[in-house]
C-alpha cells in the first residue's frame, strides 16, 4: 500500500521543471535533425526526435520507480552496484564498442549502453553511504585514503583509459564537492594540494602523454582558437558563429542556418546549445540556463532540507553532476572550455545519458519526500 504522505510531498515543481527541459530537448533535437539520414540499426526508421522522446519516456518511468524505493535503502546495496560499475568499466576496455577514437559503449543489438554514465550515478550513492557512515566532521587526512582510493583514483583510471575526459571532470567535482560537504579539514586539503601542485609538470607531462592525437588538438583549440579553423577548429568557429548569428532574440524556430544547412557538427548532441541559441537569441539562452539554475538551486534546497546525512549527500552529489554538466558543456560550445563531449542534460540526444540524468532527478525527488519519514 502506498503511503499517502508520500503522494503530498511529491515534488511536482522540480518535475514539471524537468519535464520543461525534456520538452525544449525534443523540439530542439527535432529541428537539429530534421534534415539529417537516419542512422543504421533497428531503430533505423525512427527519426531522431521521436527516438529522444521513447528515452524520455524510460527516464520518466525510471523516476517513479525509483521514488517507490526508500532512498536509505539504495545505500545498503550502493557498494555491490558500484562493484558492478566498476566491472563493467574494466570489461568495456577489452569487449566495448569503438567510436569517434573512443572505446567506452557496450552494443546490445540495436542499442548502445555506455556504462560511465551509470558509473556517476551509482559513485553518488556509493560515496554518499560511505562519507554517512563514517559520521567524521571534520574529515582528517588518514580518512580520506580510503574515498580518494576507491572513489575517485579507481573510476578516474578506468575511464581516462576509454578515454573519457569529459566524465573524467565529472567524477572529480563529484568527488570535490561531496567531500566538502562531508566536512573536511582544510589542513588536510592543503596537505594532498600542495604536493599535487608542486609535483604539476611532471604529473602534466604524463597526462599529456597519455592523450590521443585528437584530444591534444582540442586542448590545442582551447588554449588558442584561431589554430585550423576549417580543420580541429571547426566545430568550436561553427559552434560561436551559430550563437552569435542568433543575436539578440533568435532567427526563429525552425529557422536556424547553421543547424538546418549541417554547418555546425554534433549539433543534437554536444552542440545542441549551439542549435538553440540560434533559433532563440540571447535571451532565448538566458532562460533556458536560468531554468537550469533554478533546478539546481532547487536541488541545493532539497540537500539543506534533508533529514539525514546520507540525503543530503546524495542531493548534492546530484546537483554537483547536473551543474557540471551544464557549465562544461556551455561553456566548451562558447570556447571557454575544450570540448571534452559532455552532453546538455535532458536536451542533448542520448540514450544512457537521458536516462540516468532523469534517475538522478527521480533520487533527488526521494529525498525530498522521505522527508517526514524519519520521525516515526
């Protein structure tokens, strides 16, 4: 039997928020891709909007499903599930599907699954048990060898062997702000930074060394723009070109230049801002990133809020992942940041990434609601 408390403190603004940016995320998917052939494989005769809203449609009901589960029972399963994240992690390496100089998707058929994308998820929780457990504020240096260990070294590794920088960075501000908001001692913080940052040239150099050819040239393109325009400059000069001709309210839905003449690459995926700030102008922009941080505030809200530990770690563990998405990717289509191919969460097109951002909301949502719970 379901209880009635829970039904009355269903959040329905942070749904209707996330349906909202679902909404935007298929009309703008659709106007990217309406020009585009469809791609080989089953679902070859399904265009790409409609493909985006059968995601939508499992996202959704993976949020119900999970708000059916107390969220404090998740973490008694999290180190097995994350167990498992890990697994697949090592055994996408050597069965994985290959793309775009990348190995990081299992094939299921008709269907690719990329398993990083769960990795966040399943790291939330995991950590957030762990940092509840250990009921430590403030956090001291040896208590932290066992987090950085398991929680950041580990999942750092195995996806930067993919290589997968973008959810690289993910996984560290994850980590970063979930233990900060664990409780840390700043003289701990200083004794892992100062080394870190006078041993930088030589842990740089092997970083670098360990990049592909590709993602030197993005970083290349980052630190100076101008580099090959028409060559690994192209999707950045497409990317600022495609902004700035939407000028101040847009050129219209449907209208774009750049999206509909197939100027401006990856433009349903990590370049889908790109496509809307087109269409909708500058304060077009500005409302779909207000509505992004209002989620995000929201969210900040729901962890200051929650009843226990636990839930307040996994509220900004959550929020930590959508904010991160949202800055990295804005920020690599405006030249601020190397494009590192981290999506637009509920806007970009994507099958993992779709539905694990929505089980991340349906997780948020749970803490919120189980707020009364603790005290009976």
């Amino acid at each position: 039997m379901i209880d009635r408390r829970l039904i009355q403190n269903f959040d329905w603004i942070l749904f209707l928020v996330t349906c909202i940016l679902a909404f935007i995320g298929v009309l703008t998917i659709y106007s990217s891709t309406k020009t585009l052939p469809f791609k080989d494989g089953a679902l070859s005769a399904l265009p790409y909007y409609i493909k985006q809203m059968i995601w939508v449609g499992i996202g959704l009901v993976s949020v119900f499903v999970i708000l059916f589960i107390d969220y404090r029972k998740l973490g008694k399963y999290s180190y097995v599930v994350y167990g498992f994240s890990l697994i697949l992690l090592i055994l996408v390496l050597f069965i994985g599907k290959s793309g775009m100089g990348a190995q990081r998707w299992f094939s299921l058929g008709p269907i690719s699954f990329q398993p990083s994308e769960l990795t966040k998820l399943f790291l939330i929780i995991s950590l957030a048990w762990f940092l509840s457990e250990e009921r430590i504020t403030p956090m001291r240096l040896r208590d932290l060898f066992q987090p950085v260990f398991f929680f950041l070294f580990l999942p750092l590794l195995l996806v930067l062997k993919q290589p997968d920088l973008g959810t690289a960075m993910m996984i560290f501000f994850i980590f970063t702000s979930m233990v900060l908001m664990a409780g840390v001692r700043w003289k701990s913080l200083l004794i892992i930074i100062l080394p870190a940052v006078l041993t930088s040239p030589l842990w740089v150099k092997l970083f670098w060394n360990s990049l592909k050819a590709y993602q030197k040239a993005r970083i290349l393109v980052f630190l100076k723009p101008d580099v090959d325009p028409l060559g690994v400059g192209y999707h950045i000069a497409q990317s600022k070109i495609a902004i700035g001709s939407g000028k101040i309210i847009g050129k219209g839905y449907l209208s774009g230049t750049q999206g509909q003449l197939r100027f401006l690459p990856e433009r349903h995926t990590d370049f889908i801002f790109s496509t809307f700030a087109e269409e909708w102008g500058f304060l077009g922009s500005l409302v779909l990133i207000a509505i992004y941080f209002f989620l995000i505030f929201w969210g900040i809200g729901i962890a200051k809020k929650a009843k226990d530990r636990f839930g307040a770690l996994i509220a900004i563990g959550v929020v930590s992942m959508i904010a991160t998405y949202l800055i990295v990717n804005v920020g690599m289509t405006l030249g601020l940041m190397p494009v590192v191919g981290l999506p637009l969460p509920f806007l970009s097109y994507g099958g993992t990434s779709i539905v694990t951002v929505f089980m991340a909301i349906g997780i948020l949502m749970n803490v919120k609601m189980r707020r009364f719970m603790l005290f009976y």
